[in-house]
C-alpha cells in the first residue's frame, strides 16, 4: 500500500456515540499491479478514527474506486488496518490542538 494524499478533519459528534475525539480521514492510496485491489488511478480510503487518552481505533472504513467513484465491498487485511491505524494516529498526534 503506498499512501499518495490524505486529508484529515476532526468532527464535531453531539450524539457522544464515540467516546473522545473522532476524525475523518480521506486517504488516497495504490497498490501493486499484483494486488486483487489494484486500479490505475488508485483508490480512497475513507477511515473513521475514534481517540481516547492517546488510544486510536478505527470506527469504521470504506473503500472507493476513484474510476468509478463507487465503494467496493472488499476489506484490508489485518496487517494493512494497523498501518493506515498507525498512519491516522501519527497525523492526529500533529495536528494543531486547540
């Protein structure tokens, strides 16, 4: 997986559904020509990151196909969860705190 841009917001959530903080990320990303997941223009990852004291997990995820601009029913595997996981909780820790 090879990260090509990403945008992050923080959310405003009035329902206190999501313990902590919650952010949005739209995260643009490709893989190899290999990859079941592989499309020439690459993919977008839109990623919902709850945060309590310091703690990141992933709410929910969805993956769109930027040709198509329709979401596929397909899932990362555990170990590319805990790098996008760790990719969030890296650019939240830099985000201005206000």
């Amino acid at each position: 997986m090879n990260i090509i841009s990403h945008t992050v917001e923080k959310l405003h959530d009035p329902t206190g559904i999501i313990e902590g903080e919650r952010y949005e990320f739209f995260i643009v990303f490709n893989v190899g020509e290999d990859d079941e997941l592989f499309e020439a223009n690459g993919l977008e990852l839109r990623v919902l990151i709850g945060q309590k004291e310091d703690i990141s997990r992933i709410v929910t995820y969805y993956i769109k196909s930027i040709d198509t601009d329709t979401q596929l029913d397909i899932a990362l595997d555990e170990d590319e969860e805990a790098e996008i996981l760790t990719f969030c909780a890296d650019k939240i820790k830099d985000l201005p705190q206000f």
